[in-house]
C-alpha cells in the first residue's frame, strides 16, 4: 500500500468521525443562534450583492465600513483597523463575509495575490451597536491596571498563547481572562 491510499483512507476515517462531532456541536450550541441571526445576514448580503452589481467593490467596501475610505482615483482603499491597512480590490476579487459575531472589530486579510478578503460586522445582526462613551471610558480605564499593561506589552511583542501568558509571573498569574473582568461590554 502507497502512502496515498494511506493517506485517503486517513481522510474517510477522520471525516467519518468528525461530522457526526460538528453535526451535534452545531445543534447544541449554533442552531438556535443562526436561526435567529441568518435572516438579517441574508438580507444584507442580497443589499450587498445589489451594490456590487452596480457599483465598484472599493465603493461598496467604502459604503459598508465606517473605517473605509478610498485612496486616490483608484481601486484603493484604506482601512482603519489596529493599524492602518491600504489595499487594492481590483482586478483582485473581493471576498465580503458579514458576520454578526466580530463586532467591533474587522478582519482584512490581503496578503495573498489572489484576494481581498474582508470580515466585518453587520449593524442589524451585532448587539449593542456603537460604544456609548461610558463603555469606552470603562475599556480604556481597564488598561490603568499594571498587569494589564504588562499583558498589553506582551502582545505587541510577542505571539503568546493565553496559556503561555498566564504562565508568566510577570503578569500576575491567575487566568488572561481575568484582566478583562469587571469591565463593562467585554467580549469574551
């Protein structure tokens, strides 16, 4: 036996045995949930699909996001995300996926030739809509903590698992997750 018939009989056993997994995960956990969810999702991505119909995808993208603006004449487009992101999206195609679980944040991935692929939050579908300025007060008041900075320090210069971080004495042990507790509107 060749390592290629190993390999596809590998394949059927672990997609025999996964889908039953997912099919239950997604009953107990999911179901409900894009039940509730999948009808505004729907609706903004036939809106969507109409304004790419008529529209350039650097003019829909600009539409769609508050941090979006175009760059010059051109298919260019800047996104205001942690970091200034500017990419072109076209002739590349334009891969939009709204979701109602990232809000506030948007997700560009651009690196690859190929395509733009942008995740951002749909309004009708993400709780809660903009911050009020409490809530933002409440988010940057959580980064007085010196363990929190200390975390903050940790990100920005390492990749860290929330394992490897809690692990350090430096950042005060107990659980990452604790340094988001008590704070108004986390995400967890």
């Amino acid at each position: 036996m060749n390592w290629r018939d190993t390999w596809s009989r590998t394949r059927r056993r672990c997609r025999t045995g996964c889908w039953p997994v997912l099919r239950a995960a997604d009953a107990a956990f999911f179901a409900e949930d894009w039940r509730n969810l999948r009808p505004a999702l729907e609706v903004h991505a036939r809106e969507v699909r109409r304004r790419l119909a008529v529209r350039s995808p650097a003019d829909v993208l600009s539409e769609l996001l508050p941090t979006a603006a175009r760059v010059g004449p051109g298919e260019r487009v800047r996104l205001d995300k942690l970091q200034i992101v500017e990419v072109k999206v076209a002739p590349r195609p334009l891969v939009l996926v709204p979701s109602a679980r990232v809000w506030p944040h948007l997700t560009v991935k651009h690196e690859h030739p190929s395509c733009v692929a942008v995740q951002y939050p749909v309004p009708a579908a993400t709780p809660g809509g903009q911050l009020t300025l409490r809530d933002l007060h409440d988010r940057l008041m959580a980064l007085t903590s010196p363990a929190r900075m200390e975390l903050c320090r940790h990100l920005l210069g390492e990749p860290s698992t929330t394992s490897e971080l809690a692990a350090r004495p430096d950042v005060g042990g107990g659980r990452c997750g604790d340094v988001t507790e008590g704070v108004p509107g986390r995400m967890a």
